[in-house]
C-alpha cells in the first residue's frame, strides 16, 4: 500500500465503536500517528490522555517505521503495547483504550522503558 493510501485511509472517518475493535482502533490510531496528522490523532485522546501526551512531548518523532502493537487486556479497557521503530530508536507506549459514548478514546499513555 503507497503512503498516500495509508494517509487516505487513515483519515478516513471512524466508524462506531460497535464497528470497530478496540485493536483496530489503536492500530489506526497508530498509522495516524506515523504519518503525522497530529489534529487525526488527537481527536483519539480523551482529556487526561491529551494532558500525558504532552507530558511526553515529541518524544523523539517521527517514527515512520514499522508499528508493532500487543494487546494486554485489563478488565474493561483494553491495552495496548504500541511499539515505533525508525532507523534504530524505539518508542514504547501502553496505551489503554475504552469506549466512551459510543466511539473508541485512549484514555491514557504511559511510556514504557
């Protein structure tokens, strides 16, 4: 798939909750991540989630690289270990995502050593 592909799609509006899984979401979230649409990604984040991300700053961005993510189920939420890799720095985060009115939010971002 081309870079303008993956940008499409990933700024395509997001279904309901119900439509999507929880890991589609933050694989989503993640592409969007990549490829820089900042207002895309921040849109994902609910207000705590917004106030730990910019505790983290920049982080180190762009990581254009490969994606890993791995789920950890914790209760309700649903965890996710979101893994950015570009040219040998990583970037590790456990994201925690719930559905909130009926659309998937990050409710919280913790960088993982």
């Amino acid at each position: 798939m081309s870079a303008r592909s993956r940008r499409r799609e990933a700024l395509a509006p997001l279904p309901p909750a119900g439509r999507m899984t929880a890991e589609q979401f933050i694989r989503l979230h993640a592409t969007k991540a990549m490829i820089g649409a900042v207002a895309s990604t921040v849109v994902d984040l609910d207000g705590d989630a917004v106030d730990q991300a910019l505790a983290l700053g920049r982080a180190g961005l762009p990581y254009t690289g490969n994606v890993r993510v791995q789920p950890d189920a914790d209760g309700e939420a649903q965890c996710f270990e979101v893994t950015y890799e570009c040219r040998g720095r990583r970037l590790v985060l456990r994201e925690t995502v719930r559905e909130v009115r009926g659309t998937w939010k990050i409710t919280s971002i913790e960088k993982r050593t």
